[in-house]
C-alpha cells in the first residue's frame, strides 16, 4: 500500500496530466512496438511542474516512498522519484550520499528512458564518483542495457565540469563500436562538452586518432563546437 505522500502526490501528478502534451511526448520519447521506449506511459506533465512538486514532497518522501514512485510505469513519476533522489543527494551528509548512490545503482533498471538518464547521472553517479574508483562506470558501459551505458557515459559529466576528461576519454573509446544511435548522440555530446569545458587539444587528439572509425553521428556531435574549418577537416577523414 502507498504511503499517504505517495497518494497525495500521485494526485496531484493527475491533476496536471495533460492528455495532448501526453501524446506528444509517447511519440518524441520512441514509445511505439519496436521503439526503445516501448510501453512507457506519459502522463504529460512538463519538467518544470515535477521540479515544483519536487521541492514540495522531497523532505516528507522516504525510500520506501521513493521506490514506489521509481518502479512505476509513468513515466513523470519515475522521473520524480530521480529528481527527489538528485535533491536528496545535494542536501545529503557522506553517509546520505552513499546510501542515495547504492539506491540509485541497485534501482538503475528502472532508469530506462533518456531524459530519465540525462537528468541524474551526473548528478548522483558523477558527483558521488569524483574522489573515489570509477571501475563501475567500466562495467556499465559494457552492459547489454543501453540505459546502463548511457549512465556510464553521462555520469562523467560531472568530472567534465570539474575539468577532467580521463574517463569520458576512455569510455568514449570503449563504445566507439556500440551500435545504438542513443549511445552514439550521448559519446558525441560528452566529446564536444571535453573540447568545451576541459580541452580543445584532448577532444582534437580523440579526433585524429578515431575520427575516420567514429558513428557519423558520435562525429557530428562531437564537432558542434569546433570552427568550421576544422569540422570539415574531420569529416572528411570519416569514410
């Protein structure tokens, strides 16, 4: 049975459903047979309004209250139960931390989305990794989950944001054959963001090494920020 918070939260989740961004949204995020979204369920509620509720319900949510939320098959309360986990994360002591990241880890099947990877990888898996060993990101990122690899991917964001690009660099190698498009955008977005924010000079050595052998998408992606003159220059070394 749900916790009392968890009912009212869910009620009022339904009260900002709305059935016309609903069905925007199951087509943007792949929700049809075959898709890799398949059978998730929309209720149409914005970013924006789960981040409201979120500072709302965030102090009064247990674990227990947040597992029910993050094994659900809407998606809008799989993705407030990572956003209510990402704040409990901010605010928490070490110890608060730790056990938030062994809960994200244990529960990370039902993180199975993009949006749901891309808004709290880094922010639990990066941040709570920074100081320590990263050998879980290695075992992610050979996972038969695609949402596995993204998580490994997308967690080094933080260390990108701190300066250091080791791991993005090494992961992005070890993918550099994946086969999934969503693998390919989510390498070429961590590359450019290297070449943004850590290293030009490490996201060109990438280049010129991997360039010809990239996903034409990894490639593009990973160019955005060049000038234009040397985003034709690697292009051209792709066959």
């Amino acid at each position: 049975m749900s916790s009392r918070q968890v009912k009212l939260l869910v009620k009022e989740l339904k009260k900002l459903a709305n059935p016309t961004q609903a069905k925007i949204l199951q087509g943007f995020f792949k929700t049809g047979p075959g898709e890799y979204g398949v059978g998730d369920i929309f209720w149409g509620v914005t970013v924006p309004q789960l981040r409201g509720l979120t500072l709302a319900y965030e102090p009064v949510l247990t674990q227990s209250d947040i597992k029910k939320l993050l094994t659900s098959p809407v998606h809008e309360q799989r993705l407030l139960a990572l956003l209510v986990l990402v704040k409990k994360f901010s605010n928490g002591s070490a110890e608060e931390q730790r056990i938030v990241f062994n809960f994200y880890l244990s529960n990370s099947r039902y993180i199975n989305n993009w949006d749901l990877v891309d808004l709290s990888a880094d922010k639990i898996l990066g941040a709570y990794l920074w100081d320590k060993p990263k050998d879980i990101l290695f075992r992610l990122a050979v996972s038969k989950n695609v949402w596995q690899r993204r998580l490994a991917i997308l967690a080094t964001f933080y260390f990108i944001k701190q300066g250091q690009s080791r791991e993005t660099l090494r992961l992005s190698r070890l993918l550099l054959k994946d086969k999934h498009d969503l693998i390919h955008k989510s390498v070429g977005w961590m590359l450019r963001e290297v070449g943004k924010r850590c290293s030009t000079k490490d996201l060109e050595s990438f280049l010129n090494k991997y360039a010809p052998v990239m996903p034409r998408t990894m490639l593009r992606y990973a160019l955005e920020k060049l000038p234009t003159r040397k985003r034709k220059k690697y292009l051209k070394l792709k066959h």
